[in-house]
C-alpha cells in the first residue's frame, strides 16, 4: 500500500476549502490504495524557527544535550514523514500574496544541510527522493501566473531545492469573488483533482 502525506495549514480548519479539497482528493482515490498521516498546522501550530534548534541540528546527535535532543527531534520526525511518504498532498491558502506563516514554520525545519539538500562546487543539489507533491492553492482573489503571486515560485524553488521535482499545482482562485465564481473554481479544482489522483495512484 502506498503512504500519502497530507499537510494542511488553513486558519480556517475543516471550513476552509483547502482542507475540503484535500478531504475530496482522498475521498476519490481508490479504497485500500493509500494510507494517509496527516498533519495540521491549525491545531498542531510549529513556532518559528529559532537559532536554539538550529544550534540542535548542527551538535552531533551524541553530543547533544536533553533539550537539544528534543528541539532536534520536530525537524527529524516532520522529514522522517515526508521520506516515507509517496505522495504529499499540501493545502495552501494564499495569505497576504504568500504562503501560511505555519507552513512556513513546516519547510524551515525541512530545508537540512546535509540531509535533505547539501551545495556542491556545482550548487545545491536535493537529497530527497522525488515524488508527487500536489500543491492545493485556495485564493480569495485571481493571482496565478502575475507578479503577485509569490506563492507559485516560492514553492516551485523550495521543492525543487530539496529534490521534489514532481509538483502538481492545483488552483481554486476567485473563491471571495462572489458564488458563481466559487463553485465554478472550486469545480475546476476538483475536476483536476480527478485527473491527479487517477495518475498518482496508477
Ligand atoms: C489573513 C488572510 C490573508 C489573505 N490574503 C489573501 C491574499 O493575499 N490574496 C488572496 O487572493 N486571498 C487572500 N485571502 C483569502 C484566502 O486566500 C481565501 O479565503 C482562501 O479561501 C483561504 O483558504 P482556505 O479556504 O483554505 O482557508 C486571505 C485570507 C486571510 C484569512
């Protein structure tokens, strides 16, 4: 059976239509053929990333102290799920033109020198395995493919950074634009949804 990891980070919990999204990307795979970890930011916020954790990660693991084994153990755990994962699925409002600050708070303890990307006399190089990463990006306005939308090349450079090549965009755009054109984007989305789940399940 394969592993799908789901990540989500609306401030809206179950209402918010990333979530719903994600729950509809499941719904439609087929029976038996996943198992999913899920972890939710709105109820299991991390803290930003401070200098103490970093500190962590750089001390040998047997040289590091109780505290430290702790602070090192959030970004150890959070990549050790993503590393058993064959597919992510990450549900991603647009707040003020970027992403979550919580899911900001995810990747900044993803990006590990030495374990999940390392620089060569070449440049960085990723050391994750690719896998599909389905990126559910729910916005109250219309910013795909304009200056504007930070999030797209954001993700699009972090993913990439680390090795995930495979990213699968999926917009839901317009969704506090009035309800035609929310059920209209939100259709769309879960049409392409169809389509995604078909080929990652295969
Ligand atoms: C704090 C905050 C900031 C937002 N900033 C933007 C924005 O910059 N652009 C946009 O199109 N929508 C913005 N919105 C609207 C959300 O993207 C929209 O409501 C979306 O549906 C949120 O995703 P969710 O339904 O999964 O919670 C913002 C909403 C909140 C709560």
């Amino acid at each position: 059976m394969k592993q799908l990891l789901v990540i989500n980070s609306s401030i809206n919990g179950d209402k918010g239509h990333s979530v719903q999204l994600t729950q509809h990307f499941l719904a439609q795979l087929p029976q038996g053929s996943f198992s999913v970890d899920s972890i939710d930011l709105n109820t299991s916020p991390l803290p930003h990333l401070a200098m103490s954790e970093m500190a962590a990660w750089m001390t040998p693991a047997e040289q590091r102290s109780e505290q430290q084994q702790q602070l090192a153990a959030i970004s150890d755990e959070l990549i050790a799920r993503i590393k058993a994962a064959d597919v992510i699925v990450l549900g991603v409002p647009m707040y003020n033109f970027g992403v979550p600050s919580q899911l900001k708070a995810l990747l900044d303890r993803v990006a590990r020198a030495g374990i999940t990307f390392k620089y060569t006399e070449q440049g960085p190089v990723g050391l994750l395995d690719d896998k599909p990463v389905v990126i559910l990006a729910t916005r109250g306005g219309v910013y795909q493919g304009t200056a504007m939308d930070s999030q797209t090349p954001f993700l699009q450079s972090f993913f990439n950074f680390v090795g995930l090549n495979s990213l699968h965009f999926v917009y839901a755009e317009g969704l506090n634009m009035g309800a035609d054109a929310q059920q209209a984007a939100l259709s769309a989305a879960s049409q392409r949804l169809l389509e995604i789940g078909e080929a990652v399940a295969a």
